[in-house]
C-alpha cells in the first residue's frame, strides 16, 4: 500500500518539473537515454471520442522522443530486437491480464538485396531508404520495409496464453509500418499515405473488432521544456496568473514521435465485476548482444541479440520517473512491475518536487505539510473512489480508466480532465486522472496536485474521497495553488478528431 503513494505523488509533483527533457518521459532514466528506440514518451488511454465508437477505448503507446522530421537518411524505424507491450490490469490487483504485444521486422527490398542503379556497367545499392516518390502500402520506391506483428497474452506477460491478432479482413498475421515523414517530394500527401496503414483486426477472445496504426506522429505533448528544467526560470507572476497559460511557445511542437495505437471495445478490457482498468506501456530488450566487428552486406545485422526478455522502460502516469523517482533509482524503476511499486513509496508520500520548487521559485514554506501525502496516493496510485478507483485496489502506479464513463467530445472537453471540471462546475469525467487523452494538461493538473491544490478543490465536502489527507496545513499557497502552470497550453496543440488522433507528424521539407 505504502509503495503506491510514491508514484501518485510523483507524478504530481513532477509536474512541474516533469515535463522533463522531451514530454512526459523522454530521457528520464541514465540507461534509457543510451537505446532511444525503446524510450517511452508518453502512455494514453480514453473512451474514443470519435463519432460512432464510443464503446471503444483508444490506448496510445509513444516511443522513440524528439524526432526531427528531417533526420535522415535513416530516420526512426523500431527496433527489432525489442518487445514492445501495453498492459492491463482489470482486477486491480497490479499485475497485468491482457497484454498486447508488438514485435518489428525491417527488411531491404529485393529479400535483402535493397535497391541497386547500374552505375558505370556495375549495380551499386542506393544509400537511401527511398528511390522514389512514395504513396502505397509496401511502394515499390521504399528500398526499406518496416512490418511487425502483434499478439495478445492472457494472464502474466512470459507465461500466459499468447494468441495472434490478425487482420479482420485478409487474415493476415503480419501489418506494414508507413515511413516516416520524409518530406514533401517524397510524400505528397502524407495524411492520405499513413491513413492506409490503419487496419481493422480481430482480436482473439473478443467479439469485436478492433484497430490498430503503427507509425510516426507529431509529439501531441506540449511543455516549457528548457524553462522547467532550468530551476523553472520564470517568474511566479506568469505562471500564478491562469490568463497566460500559452503565454509561452511549446518547445517540442516541432517534434515526432513513433505511435503505437489500438482501439479495441471496452468490454474486451475490462473485467465482469468492474469497469475500471489500469494500464501501462513497457519495453524489454534481450538480455545478451553480440556485435558483430565484421557485419556482413544487408540491414540490421551488426548485432545479435538473444536471451531473457529485460523490461527497460515502463510508463503509466505522466512525469513519475522523470520528477518523482528519485535518480539513483530511475533505471531500477523503468525495470520494475506495478506490484512491487512498495520500495518506491517514500518518493510519493514524502515527494522533494514541491521543496525544489520551494527552493527554485524562492517562496519559502509553501510546500504542503500533510505528510504522508495521502491526496497524491489516491489521486495517481490508487484512483478517486467513486470515479476510477478499482473494486479492490492494490497501490500502484498505473493509469486507471472508468470505463463505465461516457466519452466527451472534444470541443467540450476540459483540459484539467476532472480537476477543470471540479473547478469550473462541469461534468467531464472522462479526462485525467480518469485515464489521459491527448488534449489533457497533464502538466498542469500535476503542478496543481504536487502543491496541494487538490486539497484546496476538494473542500469541505470532500469532493474527491479524501477524508483526512489534506490534514494538517496541508496548502500553504491556498487558493494559488490551482493557479499554477507551465505557461503551454496542451489544449491549442494540433490533433485528428478520429483514430489514432495524434496529429500527422512534421515533414522533413515544407
């Protein structure tokens, strides 16, 4: 139990500072930073507001961070040596039920030969991964073909029953991944492009279709980067002040990254006796690699992985290991499971982010008091009572989602999730902490939380389950609290009002 708290309050107080390098989780950990393939950036999970699929619920899995549109020529194919997985939890006890796993295969055209132009009498493979204009799934101008699988395990990860998702109407095992965003000369109409690469699939044990699109996004994020992370170098009268809340520019808004999404019927993810899940995003590497100091001709083959599985990166609340988790303990966290979220308890309960703050913003005693920090554990490791807290809960950090609550369309929806509606007397339920959808303030909501400004919108009449955690002088800042941002608006970044609504990515060229 005790274990919980910490993530709940890490995420929180991260906030602040959490937006960390690259959005929600980019670069948070020491050995992360050395294999950016397997780097999570960010983990959402909402009913779809999309028109006609409000049974569904989307589940957005973010890799590989601060991507420029024009880093060729090899640009950011997956790693195929990697697991990748999203994981639900829908009996609330913090270990995973349903896990969706993906697995990638880059291949050079010709079985391996690549693209070759006869030059002088000879043919001389092409140095770049396209040889043409690109348009259609497989284009026979892409000298690099990016594919993967995807499966279903029911029960543990490594041990359960494992089960191919296909293709709903080809029953193909096997999807193709679009390049990424090359340019315009490349790809004329790139929207229409990765629009052919979104499938419909059927999904073992469920009687539903689903769907699923793989490939790069512009970062939906939004966060004053460099600002935050330097000692939050603005002055407290902007970022007190909710009439500038963009009143600064996005450092990552000209930025991709790689997506993984599914969309797949809630009554496939939840349990029989409860509507709310948890889920979370991880990566595994084989525990041994081998390079090879002579690599032969043809892609990807320098190194030789084998082994265990070795989980990585883990991600579920926003800007828990970026400002929560302490750093000594940032790479054992990304490699740690929900259930044994206990040794990581100290960082939540008792969380250094809001006396950072303190001590970056020069406003003495303005932390919260009400140690241990029970607001925050409740908030983002075990869930609102009432809202998206399992029937039996263990603390963890995880997202949870009620997926019992009507999805809200996007123009009305809050982008303080259901602390904005709490604020201004609305009736969004359907945003954060309440799962995450990508027009959530994830930044500010957390900032609102590490200071104790949830204390201060419960009230009285104990609007979100608190009882007495906000007890004793738990919010100093009072009322300011809820005043508290970033100076980026998550609410103005572009998005798609379908599946996978992250907004098509950057181009390389205008």
């Amino acid at each position: 139990m005790k274990a919980l708290p910490t993530r709940c309050a890490l995420g929180a107080a991260l906030f602040c500072l959490a937006a960390f390098a690259q959005a929600s989780s980019h670069r948070e950990a020491p050995f992360i930073t050395t294999v950016p393939k397997v780097d999570a950036t960010d983990f959402y999970m909402f009913r779809s507001y999309e028109a006609g699929r409000d049974g569904m619920v989307t589940l957005i899995a973010n890799y590989q961070p601060l991507q420029d549109g024009y880093g060729g020529p090899n640009y950011f194919s997956m790693d195929p040596n990697a697991l990748y997985e999203i994981h639900i939890d829908n009996n609330g006890d913090a270990k995973e039920d349903i896990t969706f796993q993906f697995r990638f295969k880059n291949k050079l055209a010709g079985d391996g030969k690549g693209v070759a132009l006869t030059v002088g009498g000879k043919s001389v493979n092409i140095p770049l991964i396209q040889a043409g204009g690109v348009s259609n799934v497989k284009d026979a101008n892409l000298q690099l073909n990016e594919s993967y699988t995807l499966t279903v395990v029911r029960g543990d990860r490594r041990s359960g029953t494992a089960q191919a998702i296909t293709h709903a109407t080809t029953g193909a095992a096997t999807f193709d991944k679009p390049v990424d965003n090359i340019g315009k000369k490349t790809i004329a109409d790139y929207a229409a492009y990765a629009a052919k690469h979104i499938y419909p699939i059927t999904i073992p044990g469920c009687a539903t279709q689903g769907r699923v699109f793989v490939g790069q996004r512009q970062d939906p994020f939004a966060v004053n980067l460099g600002t935050i992370f330097d000692l939050v170098n603005a002055p407290v009268s902007v970022i007190t002040d909710p009439s500038l809340i963009n009143a600064a520019p996005n450092t990552i808004g000209d930025k991709n990254v790689t997506t993984l999404a599914l969309e797949i019927h809630k009554d496939c993810l939840k349990s029989a006796g409860d509507d709310v899940i948890g889920g979370w995003t991880t990566a595994s590497m084989r525990q041994g690699r081998l390079l090879n100091p002579m690599p032969a001709s043809g892609h990807q083959t320098s190194e030789k992985a084998g082994g265990a599985w070795v989980q990585v990166s883990r991600l579920g609340m926003p800007l828990v290991n970026e400002v929560v988790i302490g750093l000594k303990d940032k790479d054992k966290f990304n490699g740690s499971k929900p259930k044994d979220d206990a040794q990581f308890a100290d960082y939540v309960t008792n969380p250094t982010l809001p006396a950072l703050l303190e001590i970056a913003l020069a406003l003495p005693n303005t932390a919260p008091t009400n140690f241990p920090r029970n607001d925050l554990v409740t908030t983002f490791l075990t869930g609102i009572k009432g809202v998206n807290q399992p029937k039996t809960v263990t603390p963890s950090e995880m997202l949870r989602l009620n997926t019992a609550i009507n999805p809200v369309p996007f123009a009305q929806q809050n982008r303080l999730g259901i602390v904005g509606n709490i604020l201004a007397g609305g009736n969004d339920n359907a945003g954060f902490p309440n799962g995450r959808r990508p027009k959530d303030d994830v930044v500010d909501v957390s900032l609102v939380a590490v200071m104790g400004g949830l204390c201060v919108a419960n009230g009285d009449t104990d609007k979100l389950g608190f009882g007495a955690a906000c007890k004793p002088s738990a919010v100093p800042l009072g009322a300011t609290s809820l005043k508290l941002h970033d100076a980026v608006d998550q609410a103005v970044v572009p998005l798609l009002p379908a599946f996978p609504y992250l907004n098509t990515p950057i181009a390389g060229t205008k």
